[in-house]
C-alpha cells in the first residue's frame, strides 16, 4: 500500500482496515470454494488450491504477517501512527 502526503491520516488508517477486510474476504472465499471444488472435482481441485494458494500466500506475506489485532484496535493503531508521522512533518 503507497502512502500518499496528501491524503490525510484518518484516510491512511481507514485504508489499512480496508485492505485488511479484503485480505479476510479473500481467505474466506478460497477456503469455501476450494472445499466445494474438493468435493465435485477432487482431480482437478489439487491445481487450482496450490496455484489459488500461491495468490494467497502474497496477500498474506504483503499484508498480515505478524499484526494479529482485531480491525477496531488496527485502525486505532494505524490511525495512531499517521497521526505522529504529520506531526513529525510540521515540526
């Protein structure tokens, strides 16, 4: 995610929380499509996991490792460190 100087840090923060609820939408559609593909086409579903996976696994490694706070204590903290980063600006 690219920070830009003009947007403010409530935008920032509520980016973040955007991204982190895309982040959740994605996890949960592939592990349901992935469980009905499992069950109608179990030959072909093994490409599809481990290729859909990969996608996964950048989300992941690009987004949510190692920040495990529920999204009202995430944005509050991502709001907290845009805040102190403009006022570090104007001093």
């Amino acid at each position: 995610m690219a920070t830009h100087s003009h947007t403010t840090p409530e935008e920032r923060a509520a980016k973040r929380v955007e991204d982190f609820n895309g982040l959740a939408w994605h996890v949960a559609a592939y592990v349901i499509i992935n469980i009905f593909l499992w069950l109608i086409v179990p030959t072909a579903a093994f490409w599809v996991t481990f290729g859909w996976g990969i996608g996964l696994a950048f989300h992941v490694a690009f987004y949510f490792i190692g920040d495990k706070e529920i999204e009202g204590r995430r944005y509050q903290k991502y709001l907290a460190e845009e805040q102190a980063r403009e006022r570090e600006k104007v001093s």
